[in-house]
C-alpha cells in the first residue's frame, strides 16, 4: 500500500481530524484486552463494558456527523451545479441579447444614415423648383428663343441689304474717282460740236 493510500484512509477514518483514528485504536485495543481478560472483576468488567459502548457511541456520532457533511455537501454540489447550469443559461441568454443589441445597433446605425441622406436629399429637392414652374420657364424660353431667332434673320437680312447698297456706293465712288482722274480735254464752246466720245461712259 502506497503513503498516498494510507494517508487517503487515515483521512476517511479519522474524518476532520478530530482523533477517530486514535479513538477506534483505544477502543480495538481495550476491547481486545476486555477479551482476553479472564481474572477480571465483574465490576471492573461492566466498568470497561460500558466505557467501550461510550467509545463505540462517540466513534458512531463521529460516523453519523461525517456522513450528515458528506450528505450536506454533496447536496451543496448538487446545488452549486444547479447555480452553475443556472448562470450558464444567464451566460448564454446575456450572449444572445448583446448580439442582438450589435445587430439592432448596427440597424439603427443605418437607418440615421439613411434618414440623414434622406433630409440632405429632400433639402436640395427643396431648393429646387418644381416641375411645373420649371416647364413654364422652358416654354417661355422657347418663345423668347424663337423671337430672337426671328429678330437675328431680320438682322442678317437688313445687314446683306446694307452690304449690297455699302458694295454699290463703293463701286459708284470708285468710278466717279476714276472720271475726276482722267485729264480734261479741249471742250468745244459749241454744244453741238461736242463729241460724243467727251461723255463718259456709264459702265467705265
């Protein structure tokens, strides 16, 4: 038997160490002499007698107390597996709410952002003039375009016009300079002796 064994079974025996094993020891060894006593007076037989049953009373109140604290604990085990799976459940529904808070966090998280983007959206809508008033000033800018467009063929006509006459008045100019440049030749005081190539051509 190993010292492991034996100081395992010292410890059973003597319980919380409050000397079961001496006391068992005292009572083996008196109730072996008490046997083995043959000269013994009754009286002092009896005596021995009853001090071994009062050992033996001692020794059973020992056992019984011992075994009320293995009972008391091994229901405080019982009790403290019972508080373990308890707060285990309460780990494990604590676990389930925080994940379920980071998921409506997440949610809530998203559904600000969206709000925000939504207020700055509807805030450049605002800003904005609506459909009808926007068609109203396109088909007034149409018109004005159009009058415009009008107003600018009147122009470049009135301007090709202008060009025309401007080219005839410098063409006319020009030949007029031309007629004063030529040299004067000898007129005849007559008007019928003038001739006919003294006037000047039209088309020079």
């Amino acid at each position: 038997m190993g010292d492991e064994d034996v100081i395992r079974r010292r410890l059973l025996i003597d319980g919380d160490g409050t000397g079961d094993d001496r006391r068992l020891n005292v009572l083996l060894k008196t109730l072996i002499k008490w046997c083995n006593s043959t000269d013994e007076k009754p009286e002092e037989s009896k005596s021995t007698h009853d001090r071994m049953l009062a050992q033996l009373a001692q020794c059973e109140f020992a056992v019984t107390k011992s075994q009320l604290g293995a009972e008391m604990m091994t229901a405080e085990l019982k009790s403290y597996e019972s508080l373990s799976k308890i707060l285990e459940t309460g780990i494990e529904a604590a676990k389930n709410n925080i994940e379920k808070s980071k998921s409506d966090l997440a949610q809530a998280k998203t559904v600000r952002k969206n709000r925000i983007e939504y207020d700055v959206l509807a805030k450049v809508i605002s800003e904005q003039p609506d459909r009808k008033e926007t068609l109203e000033q396109l088909s007034t800018l149409k018109t004005d375009l159009s009058s415009l467009e009008a107003t600018k063929q009147q122009l470049e006509s009135r301007l090709a016009l202008r060009k025309k006459q401007f080219h005839v008045l410098v063409t006319s100019i020009h030949q007029l300079q031309a007629l004063l440049d030529e040299p004067d030749e000898t007129e005849s005081i007559c008007g019928d002796d003038v001739e006919m190539k003294d006037i000047p051509n039209e088309s020079s």
